[in-house]
C-alpha cells in the first residue's frame, strides 16, 4: 500500500491547544494516518492512506479555527 505525504501552511497557531486542535481535525479527515504539526514554522505534515484534497484539508484547518497560508 502506498501512502502520501503533503505538508501545508496553518497561520495562527500560537500554543499547544491550537497543536491539538489542527491535529485532531485534520486526522479526523478519512484516510489519514498521520498528522505531524511544528508550531514555530506552522508547517502541517500530513500522511494519508491516499492523496487528500486541499479544500477538504483547508476545511479542516478552519474547523479547528485557523487558516492555511496563501487562502
């Protein structure tokens, strides 16, 4: 089985709680395996089961409250 890696951009996320909250909506989303969140670049490493849409991705950041970079 093969799997895909995509990083993005989250703006906004000053502390741990909002680390928490991307995380566990974006692993909510089907198919994905892993989330990875650095919180001093903002960078959102994602690992799923198949290439994710970048709009269900952005959905999923603004649902726990932030924005991906470049929206």
């Amino acid at each position: 089985m093969s799997t895909s890696t995509s990083t993005y951009t989250v703006t906004g996320m000053t502390c741990g709680h909002c680390v928490s909250a991307v995380s566990e909506e974006v692993g909510a989303l089907p198919g994905v395996t892993e989330v990875h969140v650095d919180l001093p670049t903002g960078a959102v490493t994602v690992t799923s089961e198949t290439r994710l849409d970048d709009a269900a991705v952005a959905a999923a950041v603004e649902e726990a409250g932030y924005e991906l970079a470049g929206r």
